[in-house]
C-alpha cells in the first residue's frame, strides 16, 4: 500500500515539474518583449541625438560595461533579496511605476529623448526592486549607480561644467608654458602660439572624456577592490581629478607640437591620437593612486 501511495506522488510530482515551467516561460517572454518596447525606441533615439556625436561617442562602451556588471551581480541581487511582500511595500514599486510611466510617455511623445532616458532607467530600478526588494538594490548598488554614467547629461549642467572646465584648462596651460618661456597668449578660449590660433573646443575641455574616464576608473576600483563602497566614494574625486588633468596633458602636447612643428602637423591626424595620452595619464594615475591608497589586502 505504501509503495503504491509513493508511486502515484512521485507520479503528481513529475506532473507538476512538466507544467510548472509553461507559466514562468510565458511570463519571462511577456517581461522581455515589454522591456524591449520600451528600451529599443530609446535607445534609438540616444543612438540618433547623442551617441553619434563627439560629446556621446563613449557611451556605448560605458553602457556596456555596466550591463556587464549587473550580469555579474545578478545571481547575487537574486540571492539576497526577495520580492516586496507588504501592502505599502507592493503599493510603493506600483506608484512609482505608473509615475515612471506617465513621464516615459511625455518624454516620447514630446520628443525629449533625456526625458525617455531617466524614465527607462527609472524602470530599472522599480522592476529590480519589485523582483528584489530593498536588499537586491542594495546587494546590486555599483552596476544600478554605474549606469548612471551611461545617461545623456542635461544641456545646462554640460554647457555650465563645460565652459568652466575650458577656461580652467587654458589658464593652466598658458601659465605652464609661459614658464618656459615660450610665446604664447590666451584670448579668452583662444590660444595663440606663436604665429598660430588654437581653439580650445567642447572636445577638449575635459566633458566628454571626464564622464567616462571616471567611470573606467570606478570600474577598476570595484574589480580590485570589491565590497568596499566607502572606498568608492573616497576615490571618486581623486578619479575626476585625474582625468581633468589628462585633458590638460593632452591640450599641453597639442600646444607644443604646434610650437615644435607647426599648426598643421598638430591638427592632423595626430591630435586625435593625443586622445590616448588623456587615457593613459588619468588611468594610470588611478592605477598609482589605488598602488598606494588602496587597502592592503590581496584583491579578489
């Protein structure tokens, strides 16, 4: 009797393990196709209005750095948490989502593409949320925070650092070289070396490139050194630091290779290569920085 009472529950067990999988299959196909609406229009339109100019051109390699990270962190995010199980809890990721909502739908119909943007971010952390409640937020706090680098800034904030961050530079580069004694004068955003006029542009004020070194250099602070978050936000200024003063060395070699070999030289194709002097001065100086800084243990 017994072996026959444990034959027909081992046999509802197997029927249940062949139809449980049907509802999660159809509910993970609904979840994507509903992240994919949303998510391919906008970035469409990142792709249209930011991406493809000088000032967005990094973007897409932050972007997927920090899809990367969160897929690392996923399995962790899913371990610790736990879906929302309050009333005011539950009622908390529906509200902000319908308020999530109303904003993604101004944002697309009235073109704003920024707009969409934080809405579709906003998404990310009410759907982590409601998967993982507060503990898979907190469990997957760098990647969400990371993704932040990966949003348009808004015009008046990259206009105001933007204009700073230029007349900071040129300031410092023509005291530097004035030192020396080389012939050089600044007209407001102008730089005249010698018998030549250099304009020190968006590109070269340290915005473009100041988001996403910060970001690589975060990036590589988490991998070596993870679980630290107050380490993260002690670096995050010696990281801006560094890359604002890459971006000095690179107006500096421009400045000197046009005085060394004239303005033609300088606005070849090697003042685009100068870009990787920018690169390797800032992560180098974070490589230095967390040599001598960093806590001493053996990274993980």
């Amino acid at each position: 009797m017994s072996q026959l009472v444990d034959i027909q529950a081992k046999g509802a067990l197997d029927d249940k393990k062949r139809s449980a999988p049907l509802r999660p299959a159809w509910t993970l196909i609904v979840l994507w196709l509903g992240v994919a609406a949303l998510a391919i229009p906008t970035l469409i339109e990142n792709v249209q209005q930011n991406w493809s100019l000088d000032q967005g051109a990094q973007t897409p390699i932050v972007l997927a750095i920090g899809l990367w990270l969160l897929f690392r962190r996923w399995p962790a995010m899913r371990a610790a948490g736990a879906p929302p199980r309050g009333v005011a809890s539950r009622g908390l990721a529906v509200g902000l989502w319908l308020a999530t909502s109303v904003l993604y739908g101004l944002g697309r119909v009235g073109g704003q593409y920024l707009v969409e943007s934080y809405a579709l971010y906003g998404f990310l952390l009410i759907g982590v949320y409601a998967l993982f409640g507060a503990r898979g937020l907190k469990t997957g706090g760098f990647p969400l925070a990371y993704l932040v680098f990966a949003l348009p800034i808004p015009f008046f904030i990259s206009h105001a650092l933007t204009t700073h961050l230029r007349l900071g530079i040129t300031e410092a580069t023509v005291q530097l070289f004035q030192v020396f004694g080389l012939a050089i004068v600044k007209d407001g955003l102008t730089l005249m070396v010698d018998q030549y006029q250099l304009s020190v542009e968006d590109a070269c004020s340290g915005m473009n490139s100041l988001f996403s070194l910060s970001a690589i250099g975060l990036v590589y602070i988490y991998l070596r050194r993870p679980d630290r978050p107050f380490y993260y936000a002690v670096m995050l200024a010696p990281i801006v630091g560094l890359a604002i003063f890459g971006n000095f060395v690179r107006i500096a070699v421009v400045v000197l290779i046009t005085h060394l070999f004239g303005d033609a030289v300088a606005q070849s194709l090697l003042h685009e290569t100068v870009g990787f002097i920018t690169f390797a001065v800032s992560l180098g100086g974070v490589i230095a920085l967390d040599a001598l800084t960093g806590p001493r243990r053996a990274p993980r």
